[in-house]
C-alpha cells in the first residue's frame, strides 16, 4: 500500500507506516490502516489515498455516503470524494493532543454503507521542532561553601521542551570556567538535566563569586537553545552536610486518593549542631511545576502528601525530587528521589456513541438486518477499561461485536409494525471494575408497515331478511371489515364478484344497497360474494358470502281453480234427492301465491239458497250435504263460498257453486236443454233433442260407472293413509304451498280433481312437476297447467289432511 508523501518544512508529511490489515467478519469487511504526517500540516494536505489503500471503488463512493467518524470536538480529517484522498481540516499541534506523550496519533474511522462497512485507522502525529527550550527563571544563585571538597555536585534547574523525540531538550552546555564542569544525566522518563560538578575547590579570599552561563539545546536542525545565567556566591565552610537514610523512595497511590493524604515520608540527619544541624526539606530545583501542584511537601517533617486531583489516565508515574537543607550559615544540602506510582481506580464510566442508525426498518426485514453501528469507549485500563454491551431481554434485536469496541444491532426474529410499531432500545455499556461502571444509551428504532394482513370482517356470511314489495334503493346490511395494516395497506374497498342490477354496495363504506322491489313469489333467496380488498401492492383480499332472503307479506289473495271464475261455461255438480247427510258434493278448489300463514285458506258458506242443506269444510273446502235430501227441497242452488287466508291483513275472494237436487239422467237432460242454443229455438229443435238424449245418456252412463269404481278405490285408499298419520298435526310455521282440490264427487268430465296435499310438504308431484327453488315458479308451474285433467301430490308419512268429521 503506497501512502502520499508531501514535503512541508522540509519534512516527509505523508507517509503510509504499515501494511492494510483486513480480517472478516460476520456482517462487513474492516480493516486498519496507518498514517504519518508532521503536526502544523496544513488545511488540505493529503495524508494518503485511503480509497486506494483499501481497494474502494471511486466511482461508487458517492453512493455509498462514505464519511470519517473521529473522536473528540474537532474533526481533524475529511476525504476527497473525488480523489479518495484523506485531507487535513483542522489545525493540528501535537502538543497540545498529546503534550509529552509519544507516539502521538489520532485514530478515526471510515464508514461506508450499500454494504455496509467499517475502516479502522491512525494517523501519527510527527513532532517537528517548533518549540525552544525553556528555564523557570532567567537566572540562578548558588551558595557553595569554600570547604566543598572537589568533586561535589549541584543541581541545576532544568529547562522545558514541549517537543518530543529528538526534537526534545537534548543536552546542556556551560561556559568556560577553572572550577565547574557540567554533568548532563538522564531521568528515567528520559528527559535531561544537568548537574554542576566542582573539578577545584573554591577559594572566597581568592573569589568571592563567580558568573557562569547555562544553555539548554534541543536535537532539531539547526538547535534551538535558552541561556541562564548562574550567579555563584562562595560562601565560609558548614563541614557537615545533611544526609538522607535512602537516595530513593517509592510510593503507591489510588488516583482517586483524597486530597491531604499521606504518600510518604523522607527522612534526613545532620551531624552538625545548632543552626547548621536544622534541617529544612523542599523540592528540588528542577521538580515541574506540575508535581509541586498535585502534591505538598512539610518542609519540617518531610511529610509528602496529596494536593491535587491525581489522574492515572494523564501520567501513571512521578518522579519527585526533595532536597535537604540545613541553615547553616553555607547550607548543607542533600538531595533523593521519591517515585510515587499511580494505580488505577475505575473512575471513568464507558462512553456510547451511535454512528449510524437506519431507521425505519421494514416489518419484513430478514433476521441479520443491521439496524444500527456504534462504538464504546473507556478511559480507565486493565479490567477496568474492558467493556461488554448488551439490549433487554424479550425485543427481537441482538448486539454483536465485529470490532474491538464496535457493534451492531440487528435484528433478531421477524418484526410485526401490528404488534409494535416502534422500539425504544436501551443499550447498557458496563465495564469490568470493580465496582463496574456503565452508560446508558436509547435508540429508537420505528417499525415501517408492509402489507402482510389481509382485511377481516366481523363475520363470514350474513344473512339478511328483506321485507318484500321494498322500496328501491334502501340499505340493507352494512359490512365490516378491519385490516391492522397502515396507510394505503388498511385502505378497504367493497365491490360485488357477481355484478347485476338488483345489489350494489358502497365501495368506501361497504354498504349493501337494494335497487329494485323484490317479489318473494318470484325469488325467495338470493346468494352473493362480497369482495373486501385493501389498497396495498400487491393487494390483500377476503371475500364473504351474503344471503339475502325475501320476507313474505300478504299480497296475493287466494284464487280460485275451480269452479273456475270469469268463464262463460256454467258447472252445475248434481246431487239424487234422498242423499244421506255427511255426503260430498263438491269441493272449491283454491291456491294461494303467498308462503306460510299468508297462503292457508279457509273456507265458510257466505250465501245458499238453503243455508240448512250443505256446508263447507273449513280447511278443505268440500261441499257436504248437512241433512238428507228430500224430494220437496229446492232443485237449483246457488252457493258463495268466502275463501279467506291467515295474513295480516286477511285478503279473501268468492266462489259461485251452482248444484241441482234431481234424478241424475232427468236433470242432465234438463241442463243439456238450458244449455241449448237459443238463437232460433223453431230451427231443428226435435233432431237435438233427440240426439242431446242419446249422447247424454251415454255419457251418463260411462261417467256413473267409472266414477263409482274409482271412488271406491280412493276412498279406501285415503282411508288407510289418514289413519296411518292421525297423530300428526298441520305445521304452519315457515313458507309451505298451500293447494286444495275436490276429493270427490259429481264434477263435468271434463273437469275432474284428485289432489292429495300436505301443509309442510317440500316436493310437489302435481302434474309430475318438481319442486324448485322458487315458490312462485313452482306455483305458477301447477296454474299452468291446472286446466282441467289430473293432479297427485304424494302424501308425507309425517303429515296427514284431516277427515271430513274433523274439518266439520
């Protein structure tokens, strides 16, 4: 992987440090790169080609919305879309990121998303030498007594470099003098400072003073330097120096230690007396000021103790220099070391920061779906920096990690908007302290709808009861339906499968319209699917079946079959003088088109010439003669029977039936002569008669015997069936066609009934005709073809009609 050089102050500002390292994982490809520029780089200065090192395709990066995510305020780096290079934007000290620490580099991440991928990566930050060393104080003074044997050292105050590496303070040099040389030693740290060694000892009569010049170089090129001028005083001889019992002192300290507590304590003897033997402790000369601010040392018990706010996270180690004094008139000093360690306490708690969250996700979002990236971060070490993220229990996501201190939430099981539309995930960061620390961090996530729920109505048929003769144009049933769906998803429209004239349905609302008046004699069910669909794509659909039924009213009264009305031929049935009482002469036979109550007939004599002679039946309709005939009764009656049904309101009609009481051949003959032709009665009137005789009597004579035998027949077979159903009762309730014809009797040939009919009876065999569906075109199957001939209906084994003795 090449990186980008570029040449500022003399110094390669872009270089690539090491090899692109790429690794897999579970949900994206990510790898770590590393770059060098110089601090103070410009704004725009390429850093290197990142699109190259990581083999993207330019082309596609505006699509892929690459960006660079970086800790901290200041977003110190920005990439070229068009180039792929990684830019300087923000001015960059090192000192000021990093201050003594070295390497110094700042870390960043690219993400890129359509796939989704994640780019790890550090860009060093180069010292360059822009910072000169620097003294506390532009002079020293020193009192050496003049019975400082040679060889003994002086400490001298140490300059600052905020550089680093070779770039740091690097030596010390001292002016040109008889008795001092200059000892330049390193701390453990690696920082400088120098030391005065006397090479001969010094002479107050010969020299009471002595100015020499101190300078700090750094390692740049060219050097920058700082000068201190060192004023020495030779002071009169204090022989005994102060000594300390160890030259070096090591302490531990928790980072969070309250401030006044005790880290350690020096200790240091003087062999002198009085004054010269007093000891006074302080810190040395070249301690950073820094530590003279986090800790506080008694200058009387050499007690060293805790002032500041310690920090493990800024600096794990401190080395402090103390010194002994006595007040000696030429003190004696003595010099240690203390090394105070700082350890770790978890102080920091982790830090959540969400990079990306794609939301809204789609309810039918697979398993896996990445739904969001972030980072976690600690400032604290060890266990205490190690942190473990992790989402409550019972929502279908999960965290996995791919990065150290990256996840990513996904989904976890299928999604459902209907159940939840929205997720408030808390993601909880706990590090490995004791006792542990964590952060809290909510996403929201919302739950986009697709259409997965097909409508659902409330039931799944109706049956609804329609009064017949309706007004057009009415509503009759409203269907409701639901769909859990969102939007456009939950839109329901209604709409007929089967389109026709007589229905139609609102296809907002689902209202179910009739347009025309029903007739329940012409159709009494009508069955229709009702379509529910919703506006998704594709969309959802339920259907329902809906039956409608047509309520009968009385609007048919009964009519009359026989005789037959509104006809010029005239039926005269004759009965023999002396007929018995209970004998039947006829029967009124009638047929309503209504259903149930509405079409059962009743029958009652309304009108006789001789109310005392016959009666009628009251459910059957025959005629029966209610006493014996004598020979003086009147030969010609004219009977109104009044036929009546059970609606409400009661329709009825009238029927006419004429009978003649005479001998049968003397009476037909007598009707045969009313019957003549009366348009020229002296026109062949002999030749007629003669022949009307002798055709009637024929016929009378067939009919007679033919009559007689088959009466008897029926009459035994009618018998055993009313006797084999007499337990059995009309039943009235529900749409039953109500048909009653003569049993028997005297009727025209032309004109002759033999119907058997039961009250609930589902099938009609009236001229070998099938029931159907519809009631009316049943009926009107049968009044088509009720012209005079034959009618049966077999008779049920549930039902029975009842006797004459019980109509009576």
């Amino acid at each position: 992987m090449n990186g980008v050089a570029v040449r500022s102050r003399g110094v390669t500002t872009g270089q690539v440090l090491s090899l692109l390292l790429l690794f897999g994982v579970s949900d994206w490809v990510s790898a770590a790169i590393r770059y060098a520029i110089p601090e103070e780089a410009r704004r725009g200065s390429a850093v290197g080609n990142v699109v190259a090192d990581l083999a993207l395709d330019l082309g596609r990066l505006p699509g892929r919305r690459l960006r660079v995510v970086s800790g901290g305020n200041k977003k110190y780096f920005g990439v070229d879309l068009t180039s792929g290079a990684l830019l300087v934007s923000e001015r960059i000290d090192r000192e000021e990121l990093c201050g003594a620490l070295s390497p110094c580099s700042l870390s960043f991440e690219i993400v890129v998303e359509n796939p989704l991928e994640l780019f790890s990566g550090a860009v060093e930050i180069q010292d360059i030498n822009d910072n000169d060393p620097v003294f506390p104080s532009s002079q020293a003074r020193l009192e050496i007594s003049e019975s400082v044997a040679a060889g003994a050292r002086f400490p001298l105050e140490s300059a600052q470099d905020p550089d680093v590496g070779i770039n740091s303070l690097q030596t010390y040099q001292l002016s040109a003098n008889p008795h001092f040389a200059l000892d330049v030693q390193t701390r453990v740290d690696g920082s400088k400072y120098a030391e005065l060694v006397l090479e001969k000892e010094l002479d107050r009569e010969e020299q009471r003073e002595l100015h020499l010049v101190l300078t700090a170089l750094d390692g740049g090129s060219p050097p920058r330097l700082a000068h201190v001028q060192i004023h020495i005083e030779v002071v009169d001889a204090n022989d005994n120096a102060p000594v300390f019992n160890q030259s070096t002192y090591k302490a531990s300290v928790r980072e969070n230690t309250p401030s006044g507590t005790l880290v350690a304590r020096i200790s240091a003897y003087d062999l002198d007396d009085g004054p010269n033997g007093d000891i006074v402790y302080s810190f040395s000369s070249h301690t950073p000021a820094k530590v003279r601010e986090l800790f506080a040392l008694d200058s009387a018990t050499g007690e060293l103790r805790v002032k500041g706010q310690l920090d493990y996270e800024e600096t794990k180690l401190y080395e402090i220099y103390l010194q002994a004094k006595d007040k000696g008139a030429v003190p004696g000093v003595a010099h240690c070391k203390v090394l105070v360690e700082v350890v770790d306490v978890n102080d920091n708690s982790p830090e959540v920061t969400v990079t990306s969250v794609y939301s809204p996700v789609p309810e039918d979002a697979a398993p896996g779906t990445v739904v969001a990236l972030l980072s976690v971060t600690d400032l604290d070490s060890h266990d205490n920096g190690v942190v473990n993220c992790f989402i409550s229990p019972g929502i279908p996501f999960m965290l996995s990690s791919s990065l150290k201190n990256y996840y990513t939430l996904k989904t976890k099981a299928a999604l459902d908007r209907e159940e939840a539309s929205e997720y408030n995930i808390t993601i909880t960061a706990r590090d490995s302290g004791s006792p542990p620390l964590s952060a809290v961090k909510q996403i929201l996530v919302q739950v986009s709808d697709v259409n997965d729920n097909a409508p659902k109505t409330s039931q799944d048929s109706y049956d609804v009861y329609v009064l017949e003769n309706n007004v057009p144009g009415i509503p009759i049933l409203n269907i409701s339906a639901t769909d859990p769906d969102l939007g456009r998803n939950a839109h329901l429209s209604y709409s007929l499968l089967q389109a026709g004239h007589i229905f139609s349905i609102n296809r907002e609302n689902g209202t179910l319209y009739l347009l025309t008046s029903l007739d329940h004699e012409d159709q009494v069910e009508f069955s229709m699917m009702v379509q529910v669909q919703d506006g998704g794509s594709p969309p959802l659909a339920t259907n329902v079946s809906v039956s409608v039924f047509v309520t009968d009213l009385n609007d048919n009264a009964p009519t009359v079959l026989y005789p037959q009305p509104n006809t010029t031929a005239t039926y005269t049935d004759v009965v023999a003088p002396g007929t018995p009482a209970g004998h039947m002469v006829t029967k009124v036979v009638a047929v309503d088109a209504d259903a149930g109550y509405n079409a059962w007939i009743s029958y009652s004599l309304l009108q006789a010439t001789d109310p005392s002679l016959f009666s009628v039946g009251l459910h059957s309709g025959e005629i029966f003669t209610a006493r014996q005939l004598q020979e003086d009764d009147v030969p010609q009656h004219t009977l109104v029977v009044l036929l009546k049904d059970h609606g409400e309101p009661v329709l009825s009609t009238s029927a006419t039936v004429s009978i003649s009481v005479a001998e049968l051949a003397k009476e037909v003959l007598t009707d045969l002569t009313d019957m003549a032709p009366t348009n020229d009665p002296r026109k062949h009137v002999t030749f007629y008669l003669i022949l009307a005789v002798i055709l009637v009597s024929a016929a009378f004579f067939i009919t007679m015997l033919s009559v007689g035998i088959f009466k008897c027949y029926k009459w035994r077979q009618s018998k055993e069936l009313f006797n084999s159903s007499r337990s059995t009762l009309y039943r009235t309730p529900g749409p039953f066609h109500h048909i009653d014809a003569v049993r028997g009797g005297f009727t025209p040939p032309n004109f002759y009934h033999q119907v058997y009919l039961t009250t609930d009876s589902r099938q009609s065999d009236l001229c070998k005709k099938p029931f159907t569906s519809s009631p009316l075109g049943s009926r009107q199957s049968t009044m088509r073809n009720g012209e005079p001939g034959l009618y049966h209906q077999i008779v049920g084994t549930t039902t029975r009609l009842p006797t004459p003795a019980e109509v009576m």
